[in-house]
C-alpha cells in the first residue's frame, strides 16, 4: 500500500512538472491608498499613488498556478479633523487639521491563481482556434518594507468675532515619523483578465485588493489608547507577461 501511495505520489509530481511553465513580466497600475484607523475626530480620504514592478508567474497546468510580484508601490491617506470652541465672550474658534500621509513601500505579494480560458468561438466566431482571452481569480498575502514616509500638516486657524469679522491664520509642517513601523503585511485578493498578444507574450489587466493588518503607527500614546491605523488599496494594473519556459509538443496555451 505504502509503495502504490509513493509512486502515485510520484507520478503526480512528474505529471505536474511536465505540464508547468514559467512566465517573466513587468506590470505599471495605481494605487487608491486609504487608512483603516480608529483616530477619534480623524476622518481619512483616498490618496492616489503608483505602483510598479517585475512579476514572476508558475503555472502548474493549465488552470492552475502561483504568482509573485516585487514591487514599488506608494501608499497613504489624506487626514481631516474639525475643532470648534467658544470663549463665552462671543469668540469662536475653528481649527482644522488636514494631515497629508506619503508611504512609499517594498511590497511582494505571492497569491495562488486560477486562470479560466475563454473559448475564442465565443468571442470571435470562425476565426480562432486558440484561447486568446482568459480570466483569472487569486488570492493570497503580502509582505511590505516601508522605503520612506513622511507627513505634511497644514493647520488652519479661524476666529470668528461677535461682529462675525473673521481672522485666518494657517501653518504648515512637514516631515518624516519616527514612530513609523516599517513592517507591514496583510492579505489581498482580486481578479483580471489577459488577453494573447502572441505564442509567448500576454497583456494582463488587474484588480486587486490590499487589505493591511500590521499596525504602522508604534506610537506608544496610540498603542496605550488601542488605535491602530492599518494600510489598505484598491489596485489597478497593466502588465505584459513573458512565457520563459518551452512548451511541450502535447501543449497548448
């Protein structure tokens, strides 16, 4: 029994290898950076970023592989908080704070894929006998290394008299946190399409999702208080992809 599981064992690796395939890319897309946070009077917006890099796929067979990515990729968020007080004496005070967040991190990804072809008769009637277009789901993590942050603050100050005349005085300042934890990592997950550009190259179009779950903020005021501020991105990509291995005689794309 032990012998028949060892060489099934076996076969299925080898089968395995034979059908697998190697592909080299490169992929350009945009980032729309948020904050996942718990900042009291903070409200946070999306901050626009790119993103950029080398992409290496192994596909296992047909439908089935695992892709990995080593990217630049530029994270963030815009801040807003809104304080008012009154003096008693007629006095109204109004400050807000916009804190603008500028991530730039090291950032691979590794996600199991499962690419489905799309019969080409279906697109494209008569003309085509190979799958020039096909669909694929992955899901998988990533790990992040923060390269740079830094963080611009304009402050505005108004001050709105019993007469209603108002004064505006605003500052701003800028610069890097060294509470800044540069570990990060999370889970992500998307979908896309790539479509045949010829026997060996493919143009891959992607949408992905960052969902971050390390904590980047080791401020010990914020860690005492339990606020925790977590990347996340929505993510678009154009990519091209290079098959780099040879494909046997029983193969086909």
């Amino acid at each position: 029994m032990k012998r028949k599981l060892s060489l099934l064992i076996v076969i299925t690796v080898i089968t395995y290898t034979a059908q697998a395939q190697f592909y080299l890319g490169a992929k350009l897309g945009l980032n729309f950076a948020n904050f996942s946070a718990s900042v009291p009077n903070y409200n946070y917006s999306t901050k626009i970023g790119l993103n950029g890099g080398a992409a290496l796929k192994y596909k296992f067979n047909k439908n089935w592989g695992v892709q990995m990515d080593l990217l630049y990729s530029q994270m963030g968020s815009i801040g807003k908080s809104v304080t008012a007080s009154d003096d008693g004496a007629g006095n109204v005070t109004t400050i807000t704070t916009k804190p603008t967040y500028t991530f730039s991190y090291l950032q691979v990804p590794v996600y199991a894929n499962l690419e489905i072809p799309i019969k080409s008769e279906e697109l494209i009637p008569y003309r085509y006998r190979d799958n020039i277009v096909s669909i694929h789901l992955f899901a998988g993590g990533y790990f992040g290394y923060g390269l740079s942050n830094n963080t611009s603050t304009l402050t505005t100050t108004s001050v709105k008299d019993e007469n209603n005349n108002v004064t505006t005085t605003s500052s701003k300042v800028s610069g890097s946190n060294s509470k800044f934890n540069a570990i990060d990592y999370g889970l992500g997950f998307g979908a896309g399409v790539s479509f045949k550009l010829s026997t060996l190259g493919k143009l891959t179009i992607d949408g992905r999702y960052l969902l971050g779950m390390g904590n980047f903020n080791s401020n010990k005021a914020y860690t005492a208080t339990s606020i925790v501020m977590k990347n996340t991105a929505p993510q678009i990509q154009l990519g091209y992809i290079h098959r780099i291995s040879k494909l046997k005689r029983w193969q086909t794309e």
